[in-house]
C-alpha cells in the first residue's frame, strides 16, 4: 500500500472509531431516562408529537449504528455509515431549526445535561457527518 493508501486507511479507521463510539455513548447515555429524554426532545418544538416514540427507539439505533461501526464486518460498517449519515442529517435539521428559531434549548446529545445548542452544535454534527462520510466512501482497503 503506498503512503497515500496507507494514510487512507488510517484516516478511515480512526473516523469509524470516532464516530462508532460517540453514537455508542451518546445511545448509552440516553437509555436510563427515556422520559426526560422525550421532554428534551419536544423542547425543540420540531413535531413535539413524535418526542416520545423517538425517545425510546432512537438510543438503541444509536447503539447498534455505532457498535457496526466499530466492530461489524466491512459491509456492514459501510451501511451504519450510511445510516449515521441519515441520523446527523435529521440531528443537523433539528439544529437549524433551534438556532434560527432562536430556541434556548438543552441539546439532549449525550443524555441530559449536554448543554445548550448552539451554531457550534451543528458544525460538530457536520465534523461527523463528513467523517461518516470518509468511511462510506472509504474502499475495502481501507476500511480494515
């Protein structure tokens, strides 16, 4: 493998190791309280009506999307990929939503506590959205 493949490969692995464990942790994080969770979730006053439902099945998916990553076999890390994709799309909507509407607001990121959102919020979801993004598009090769 050259040194730009080598660097490649990398690159990928440490951006489906970091993605993979902040999906793991902030799934985690979530699970012991689906209700103040839900209570977070409707504090963005973005269809308040589906806060409960999200609460109790989006931890788990985060979980699972973030262990593919971390320890699935390549086809499988390339589709969580693409799934957490997805998910930092819908997380990034939310964001937008908040900080145009100018809702002061308690992120819900990592359970509670995680701070209010703010601009910075979003441009750390888009970081991970392009790491994401490396490890779908990263080959075989490198996703090893």
């Amino acid at each position: 493998m050259s040194g730009r493949g080598a660097t490649m490969k990398w690159l990928t692995i440490a951006a489906r190791l970091v993605v993979g464990a902040l999906f793991v942790v902030a799934g985690a994080l979530k699970l012991g309280d689906p209700a103040a969770f839900a209570t977070e979730i409707a504090n963005y006053r973005f269809l308040p009506a589906v806060a409960p439902w999200l609460a109790v099945t989006l931890p788990p998916v985060e979980l699972v999307v973030g262990a593919a990553l971390i320890v699935a076999p390549w086809k499988w890390r390339r589709a969580a990929s693409l799934a957490a994709m997805g998910l930092l799309v819908m997380f990034l909507v939310g964001i937008a939503h908040v900080v145009r509407a100018g809702i002061n607001v308690d992120c819900g990121c990592f359970g509670g506590n995680s701070g209010p959102v703010t601009a910075w919020t979003g441009v750390r979801d888009v970081v991970l959205l392009a790491l994401a993004a490396l490890v779908f598009r990263g080959t075989k090769e490198y996703a090893q």
